[in-house]
C-alpha cells in the first residue's frame, strides 16, 4: 500500500492545520495483532476493574475538556460551546456504563429443567469501529463505553478530518489507564478507505463492525460483514420530520425547531430536516423561524457569542447548495439565506425555504446542512403521510398540546425513536438506532451494553454426574 499524506484544515479558514501519514500494510498488521493480544488480557479480567478504568476515563475527559473541545472546534468547525457540550456527554456515557453497565451484562438465571442454567454476555473480541466528523469524540464515545466495559478491544478508524481528534481520544484512553493497545486509531488516507475497510472485516481476527455514516458506507460495511458472516451495526442518514399539530404552542415550538434543526451546522442526522405543520399554523410558524434564523450569530466558532460556525468541509456546502438549488427551480422560496457566505472556508448562510413539495431534494434526500424546509397539511393523516414518505427512519419529533393524541401520531409513524413535545437527542439510558435506511442495530442504554456480545447459554445437569 502506498505511502499517502492526511492533511487536516480549518473548515472556518481552510488553514492547514495538520499532516500525518497514512498506515502502511504493516502497520495495520502490527496494530491489529497487538489489539488482539491486548483483548485477551483484557477480557479476562474482572468487569469491576473495566468499570473503574471506565470512570478514570470520564474524569480525565472533563479534566481535558478545553483542549479537547478546542481540537473539535478547529477540525470540523463546531461553535466551541458546542463543543464543549460534547466533551461533557462523552464523560457522562463512561460514567453512566461504569455505574449501570456491570448490572445490563450480569448472567440471567433462567429456569429450566437443568439444575442450573443461564445466559452470560460475553464479549467478541477485537471490534471495528468506523465513524463520522459530525461528533468527532461522541460518536468514538458512545460505542467504545459498553464495548470496551464488556471486554471487547477497538480498532478505530474514524474520518480523515478529524484525524487529531481521533489520536486524541486514543491517546487519552491510555492516559486514563486503559491498557496500552486495547483501543487503536487506524490512520488511512480516503482513497485507501474502502479496501483497507473490506480487508480488516474479511481478516478473521475481527470480530464485528459498528459504522456510524452514509447509507453509501452503510451498503459497503453491510455487505462485507454479511459476506463474513459477522455482527455488524450501522447508523446511516435521517430525514427526520418535525410535525407541529394544529393545537401546538409555536412559543415553545419555534426555539426547539432552532436548537433541532441548527445545531451543529444542521450536520446530524437526527437533526429536524423536514418541517410539517398544520396549515392554520403555516404562515405565523415561517414568519417567526424565519426572524429567528436571522438573529442566528455566523462568526468564529471559537467565539462564545456565536451560534452557527462554518460546514466541515467545501464538498459539503456545495451538495447543500444544490438540493437548494434544485428545490428552488422546482419551485420552493427563500424566505431567509439561501447563499454561501463570502469568506475564506466552507461557509453557508442559515436558510429556510417554504413552499416546499415533495418531489423537491429537500424533501427526498438527507440535508446535511444548515437548511430546513416547511411543509403545510391540512390534518393529522396528511402530516403522518409526509412524514412516512422517506427512505429514512431515524427518530421523529410531533409537537401537540394534546400529549395523547401526539403520541397516537407518533406510533403511526416508522422510526427509531419518537419524541413528544422535545427536541430529539440521543441520551445515554436509551437506545439509539433507526429503521429502513437509517440503519439497524441499537447503541446506549441496555441494549447498547449487549450490542457486541454473545448471549451464551450455560445448561448444568447435576443429576447425570458420577459420583
């Protein structure tokens, strides 16, 4: 494999801001042996003693956290509150596993017609781990708590980048700890991504894969952990509508559509992507989003005071710029943005656009980006209609001041999770995963815990003993 370089740059500058090298063949090779030795000390020690490693690590992230936070900030461009945010919840997800984790892999005694029997969680072995910039550290974070608490070693390979951030997290872990090699970052330049990926999920000491990305990723990881026949989680794209019922009070509605659909640069995928609101409330609900993206702060995301930093990459302003584009020319209108902002690195103003059909990109594809979309109906069945009306299935977010009848929406509706009258968030006591295109597999919370372990039946028959 051919030697290449990974440059790093500030999205908000395009300054260079780093360089490293990618592995070589026999670097992948030292590191995946020595993770495989490191996983075999590990799983046999006492989960009492992963759990502390694991609480070690929650305090060293919050005593990092500024540095940390500050690395995210100047490699993909998130508003250092942000990002600071983000630091802060990957703490509370080691915490959280450290305290509730030994209890969700405990053996389940189970009755049978054996003098005992049970199901113990037993870990897989040396995972593989492929993750997204959008949240450089939560997503490496909420995957490698429960995996490493139930004995299983890492290999990372995370976006190019973000490569410090993903040195960072490896790095710290040892800092924390963790035994030298349980946890690897794979540095590998894009175009060596995709065989360097296929390689390591046919390589048998690979146990299963998590991938965290684009349905185009997704496609690739999935087929190849089918053609091994292995364990494989994927967390793809969302389209997640946002429904406001006739009886909503836009007072609290309209500050979580901000939060929702704008956080982070509107780059997460479960981030509110298509609004659908009834129609007695259409006009006043694009109106007041309308004023209020327009008091969002564009600046320096290591300014306090801002709110909407630059995308991470060019590549990504100009796909946002198309789907606005073509909805546009097929008939949408700009009621605020709608243009790139005129400076150095990868800016785009925060847009709304109305008028909206559902044949329009915007509707039909995942918009990565600083753009929401308003859509009006004329009832409850229209908006469940619309919003079912996509390839994705992430999470969904009905707004009503009949809590019920919100919910009777919401379970008419195919996702991975719903929320009532709150902005959807992942939480590290409940599962979190989507259906349809979105994915399968679920991370956080119990489920979680179990995602990379083998549910081992024990049958003792003490009858049949000699004695």
């Amino acid at each position: 494999m051919t030697s290449k370089i990974i440059q790093t740059r500030n999205p908000a500058t395009m300054e260079l801001l780093n360089q490293y090298s990618s592995f070589s063949d026999q670097d992948i090779e030292r590191t995946v042996a020595s993770v495989c030795a490191a996983q075999q000390r590990w799983v046999a020690d006492r989960i009492e003693n992963r759990a502390a490693c694991l609480r070690s690590i929650a305090v060293c992230i919050r005593d990092q956290r500024t540095a940390l936070a500050s690395r995210i900030v100047s490699e993909m461009g998130k508003p250092i509150g942000e990002a600071l945010g983000e630091i802060d919840k990957c703490a509370w997800v080691f915490d959280y596993y450290a305290d509730e984790g030994p209890g969700f892999l405990q053996d389940e005694i189970v009755g049978t017609d054996a003098t005992r029997s049970w199901v113990a969680q037993e870990a897989l072995g040396v995972l593989l781990a492929v993750m997204p910039w959008n949240f450089p550290w939560w997503q490496v974070a909420r995957f490698a708590a429960p995996a490493l608490l139930s004995g299983n070693a890492a290999l990372l390979k995370h976006s190019s980048n973000v490569t410090g951030c993903a040195l960072d997290v490896e790095q710290l872990f040892v800092d924390a700890g963790l035994p030298k090699n349980l946890f690897r970052t794979l540095v590998v330049s894009e175009p060596e991504v995709p065989k360097v990926i296929a390689n390591l999920i046919a390589d048998p000491r690979i146990a299963a894969v998590s991938l965290t990305g684009s349905e185009r990723a997704g496609v690739a990881v999935g087929a190849a952990a089918g053609r091994a026949i292995k364990p494989s989680l994927l967390e793809l794209g969302g389209s997640d509508p946002f429904i406001v019922l006739d009886d909503a009070n836009l007072d609290s509605v309209l500050p979580a559509a901000i939060k929702s659909r704008f956080l982070n640069c509107g780059q997460s995928c479960l981030a509110a992507k298509r609004f659908i609101v009834h129609e007695t409330l259409y006009d006043e609900f694009v109106t007041r989003l309308g004023e209020m993206i327009g008091d969002l702060v564009v600046g320096d995301p290591a300014d306090s005071k801002t709110t909407i930093g630059p995308m991470a990459r060019p590549d990504l302003v100009d796909d946002i710029e198309r789907q606005l584009r073509e909805s546009v020319d097929s008939g949408a209108r700009i009621v605020v943005g709608g243009s790139r902002v005129q400076r150095d690195g990868a800016w785009f103003e925060p847009t709304l656009i109305a008028d909206v059909t559902l044949a329009m990109p915007v509707m039909t594809e995942e918009t990565f980006g600083p753009l929401a979309a308003v859509v009006p109906v004329r009832d409850d069945d229209e908006a469940i209609a619309i919003a079912n009306n996509s390839r994705y299935g992430l999470a969904v977010g009905v707004w009503s001041a009949d809590e019920q009848r919100a919910l009777e929406v919401a379970r008419r509706i195919t996702s991975g999770a719903a929320f009532i009258n709150a902005v959807v968030a992942s939480d590290p006591r409940l599962p979190f995963g989507g259906t349809k295109q979105s994915g399968y597999g679920r991370e956080l919370g119990a489920a979680g815990a179990r995602a990379f372990t083998n549910a081992r039946t024990f049958y003792v028959n003490s009858d049949n003993v000699i004695k």
